[in-house]
C-alpha cells in the first residue's frame, strides 16, 4: 500500500499530487490523516528557514514502525534542496527506514523561484516515484 501525504499550502501540494497521480493513489492533507498505514510513506512537507513544521515533527513522531515500512520525503522548498536531518534522525530513532529525498525549488517569499515548481519539476517529481518503486 502506498500513501501519499503532505502539508502545503501551494509548493509542496502540487508535487504530492504530481507523485499520487503517477502512482495512482490520493494525495491527502496531512490534516486529514490520523493514522498511517502504508509500505510506502510519501511525505512532502514546506521547509520554512531550514525547519520542518511542528505539524509535521508531530506527525513523524505518531508514526508506528508495525504500519509505516518506508518514507520517501519530498519538498519544492526555497534552496531546492535536502533539508530532512532532524526527519531522518526521528525516523531512524523509531526505525522506520527512509530512502531518497525529492527536493526542487518551490517559490519563496515574494519574487524567490517564482513559478516552480514549474512543469520540469513536476514531470521530476513523476519520475521519481516511477524510480521509487523500483527501489522498494
């Protein structure tokens, strides 16, 4: 089972949905998750000045290593870059394994990456999970 989770309010939501199509599964709000099961987590989040938000530290830290197996993280953040330290070491803690990050420029504060992610990121993020469940 695969499940495809975010919190966004734009960026991030347009990856999750890019990746959940291509997967043919729903991507959902982390707001309306309570509890996961999955053998594939993808959870794309915003990285806000180099922090995850606490909504999402929150969320990791509810998750049970008997349901989740994976997570695969993402983020169309401002740097366009792997920000997921603190995540990693919450997963490792709970021993849940993680594999690759997705990350692309996402449009940050007024004029930042305006307009990405934009279709190459997309069709990125689509491939991606194609080559995520290869790996699993």
């Amino acid at each position: 089972m695969i499940e495809v989770i975010y919190k966004s309010k734009k960026n991030n939501k347009k990856i999750a949905k890019a990746i959940a199509d291509e997967l043919q599964v729903d991507a959902k709000n982390i707001k309306q998750v309570q509890d996961v099961k999955a053998d594939i987590l993808f959870l794309g989040c915003p990285i806000l000045g180099g922090n995850i938000p606490e909504q999402v530290t929150r969320f990791v830290a509810q998750l049970d290593a008997n349901k989740v197996k994976k997570v695969i993280l993402f983020s169309a953040n401002g740097f366009g870059t792997d920000q997921f330290t603190n995540v990693k070491a919450q997963l490792k803690e709970k021993g849940i394994i993680y594999g690759p990050v997705f990350s692309c420029k996402g449009s940050a504060f007024i004029f930042k990456n305006f307009g990405h992610p934009d279709k190459k990121d997309i069709q990125a993020a689509k491939k991606f999970a194609k080559e995520v469940l290869k790996w699993r």
